[in-house]
C-alpha cells in the first residue's frame, strides 16, 4: 500500500530543520509521496528546497489569502519564475478566507488576488489548490467565472455538504480530504465522502493542523495521513487499500506526476 499526502507543509516551521525525521515517520506509514504546498514568500521557497531535497516531494506555491498584504507585483514575479521549476505542480494555497478579525478591510483585496492568481494559473496551465474558509459563495463564483475546467483545481481539505460537493464536481474539480473526516461530529463531511466519486477524491493531512483521530489534540505530521485513509474507507465501507490506492493514483494525475 501507497499512499499520496496530497497536501500538507513539511516547509513549516515545526518540521522544516527535522524533515528528515517526519520523512521517515510518514514511509513507516506508507506515505511514500507529499505534495509541500506555500503560502508567502517563504513557504514558497522552502516547499521548492523540499522538493529537490527529496525524490518523493514536490511542491506548490501561492499566495495565501491571509497574506494578502505582502502580495504584490514583485511577489508575482517571484512566484511565476517559481512556477517554471519542474518540481512546482501546482499553484497554491490560494483562495478566500472569511475567518479572519479585518474581514471588511481584506475582502475586496483576497477576491482580486484569487482571482488574479487563477488567471496566471491558466497562463501557465498549472492546477490549483484551493483554500476555502467560511466562503463557499465567493470561492465558487471565481472559479465558475475562470472556467477551471482545462487547468484543474482541488479543493483542499473540503468541509462542504453534498450540495456544494456536487457544485464544485461540476465545475471539474477534484477535492481532497483531512482529518476532519475522522472526527466525530463532522456530519456534513462524512456525507460528502461517502457520495464523492472515488476517481475524484485525494487524501491529505494540512499538517501541522487538523490532527485526525485517534490523534486530534497533538500535532499532525505527514504519517497521519493513514488515519484519514482509515477514515475515508469506514465511511464508505471499502478496504483501506481501495482508498489508498485509488487517492494515490488520483493525485499522481492531478499533479502530473509519473508513478
């Protein structure tokens, strides 16, 4: 069994200067490839250090919505050169997020950026990776507009109800689930695992955050992923194996990434 952490940030600082070790925890669990994804400048850099550093990494970069502040045209430069590296699959995280205290000072602002990192996205025919917090109306309403369709996008770590899986379905994307999916009460996410097309779903962690049970509570590290996988079969009564290799060929190809 193989696993794919489809997004997670050995880039972070709990991990990056012990990457080794959170490396060799995650093949002890079968997780035998991560995707590093970026948010600023230097996520960004690290995710793509990662990814050379290691045959079984590779990376993403973006602009984060809650950092909005430091996007600006010299960032872009940055992060298109980045985007020509042969180990940058994707351009993420980007997206909204509602959850923040200056929520009316920065709205306006993470629309444009989204919107604008998705045009450069298709410019250069990479996926994206979407962060989407308290904001399903906005998020779906740029990448409706963008039509997505030709480059790809996943919606990390979704939290939707069916409604809005199939919505984000039609539009093409694929979406990826956390540990939320372990947790107990997260109904409306239980729901959405169990109706999402297996050709359509990856696993991930979002480590250091969103720690899956039996862990919730501790730090999350790529190796948890497992547990997701655990998760994702109990709902959908198939053998971990099924899900494991089903998420990991998925994000092989969302990334196009050689198995």
């Amino acid at each position: 069994m193989e696993i794919f952490d489809s997004h997670t940030h050995l880039n972070d600082d709990a991990f990056y200067e012990d990457a080794d070790t959170y490396n060799q925890h995650a093949a002890a669990s079968h997780v035998t490839r991560i995707m590093n994804v970026g948010s600023d400048a230097k996520l960004n850099e690290r995710a793509i250090e990662l990814a050379h550093h290691y045959n079984n990494m590779w990376a993403a970069v973006g602009w984060h919505p809650e950092e909005v502040e430091t996007y600006n045209n010299a960032a872009e430069e940055t992060m298109i050169g980045q985007l020509q590296d042969t180990r940058v699959m994707a351009l993420g995280e980007i997206g909204l997020d509602y959850h923040v205290d200056n929520l009316n000072a920065v709205v306006e602002d993470q629309k444009r950026i989204f919107a604008r990192q998705v045009d450069i996205a298709k410019s250069l025919g990479k996926p994206v990776v979407i962060h989407n917090r308290d904001a399903f109306e906005d998020t779906y309403a740029i990448l409706k507009a963008a039509d997505i369709r030709d480059i790809g996008g996943v919606m990390h770590s979704f939290n939707g109800d069916p409604e809005w899986l199939k919505r984000f379905l039609d539009l093409g994307m694929v979406v990826s689930y956390s540990g939320v999916a372990s947790f107990k009460n997260a109904h409306e996410v239980h729901d959405s695992v169990k109706q999402t097309p297996l050709d359509r779903m990856l696993v991930e962690t979002d480590a250091p955050y969103l720690t899956p049970e039996p862990h919730r509570g501790e730090q999350n590290e790529p190796a948890n992923v497992a547990f997701t996988v655990q998760a994702v079969a109990k709902l959908r009564q198939q053998s971990e194996l099924e899900i494991a290799d089903a998420t990991y060929a998925n994000a092989n190809r969302f990334f196009g990434i050689e198995d």
